[in-house]
C-alpha cells in the first residue's frame, strides 16, 4: 500500500497579525469611500496597505505588539499611512467639501483619522 505524503497545513486559526492589520485597513477604506459615495484611487489604497506594513515592521516588536492590540495606535497608523500614500490628496476638494458638514456623514467617529487630514 502506498500512503500519499502530505504537506503541512498551516492553521487557518493562526493568522498572521500584520495580514489581519493590513486586511482592517483595507475594510477601513472601503467603508470611508463607499460611505462618501466615491470610488477609492485604486492605487493609492495599494500604496497605502504598502506603507502601513513597512512602517509596522520596521518598529520594534514590543511596539508592534502594542499596536495589534491597541486601536487607538492602530487608527494612527492607518492615519499616518493614508497621508503618506497620498490618499489624502486624491478627491481633495470633494472630501474637505464634505467634511465641512460632518455630522451629516455616515461615519463613525474613528473615521475623523481621515477626514482630518482634509480639513487640516
């Protein structure tokens, strides 16, 4: 009888901390483009997941730990990596138009993160 070898499987449980980051991040800014009723700068948004995870990984590990567990370091980094992408360049106009009547729009306060960097 031959027994077929198999290749371990990693543990779809187990995930990667900075995938999970990167994936929130990514939610994040499909909720803030949607909920402005515009289409995201496709590039930008990839640019964006890019310099979040360099800024993450080039801190110490006891800095990242913080982070992943922490949302309030987490919003700013993705504050600090929208900026840095340029995202908070493309649809200027528009988004600072919008932000001006904030509380008609459809985002939660952690959304502020963004939008400040349009009013600033």
């Amino acid at each position: 009888m031959i027994h077929a070898m198999t290749m371990p499987t990693t543990n779809p449980t187990q995930s990667d901390p900075f995938q999970t980051l990167k994936d929130e991040f990514r939610r994040h800014l499909e909720i803030f483009y949607a909920r402005l009723k515009l289409a995201p700068p496709y590039e930008s948004v990839e640019k964006a997941l890019r310099a979040l995870t360099t800024a993450v990984h080039a801190l110490p590990k006891e800095e990242q730990a913080r982070i992943i567990a922490d949302s309030a370091a987490r919003w700013e980094q993705f504050a600090r990596a929208f900026h840095t992408s340029g995202l908070a360049k493309k649809h200027r106009g528009i988004i600072a138009g919008l932000a001006r009547n904030r509380p008609a729009l459809d985002l939660p306060a952690d959304y502020d993160h963004f939008l400040n960097l349009f009013t600033a």
